[in-house]
C-alpha cells in the first residue's frame, strides 16, 4: 500500500512540475496575447460591465475609466 502511495505521489508532482509555468511566463504570454506591452502602455480607456445582485434584486452595472483619471459608474435600478 506504502509503495503504490509513494509511486502516485511520484508521478502527480512530476506532472506538476512539468507542467507549470512561472509567474513571468504567464505575464508574457498574456501580454503577447492581448497585442504586446506597447499596446498596453498606450490603452486609455477601460470598459467593464456585468451584473450585480442586492436583496435578491439583479441589475446591470458599466464602469468606464478613462485616462488619465476619469471615471463613471452606471447603475440601472427599478425604483
């Protein structure tokens, strides 16, 4: 039992290191996905939306940001 414990842990931190990538790595990649660090550094706005729930009542939310700090939530409520 012992042996066949050992042998599974072996090989599950084997796949683990094998297969992980370093903090750098994912940074790198993600900014290479999203059109490099120049395309970042020259972004000035920011739009995010979703919903979000209070007492069980859903509603929608947008934020936008705008550089260099300007800034505006919408909230849509019944009432």
């Amino acid at each position: 039992m012992l042996k066949h414990l050992f042998i599974v842990s072996f090989t599950l931190l084997t796949i683990l290191n094998v297969y992980s990538q370093s903090a750098d790595k994912v940074l790198e990649d993600y900014l290479e996905a999203i059109g490099g660090k120049t395309h970042l550094e020259n972004l000035e706005t920011i739009v995010m939306s979703g919903k979000s729930e209070m007492a069980g009542i859903e509603f929608p939310v947008t934020i936008c940001q705008k550089a260099p700090s300007k800034s505006y939530t919408e909230v849509y409520v019944m009432g």
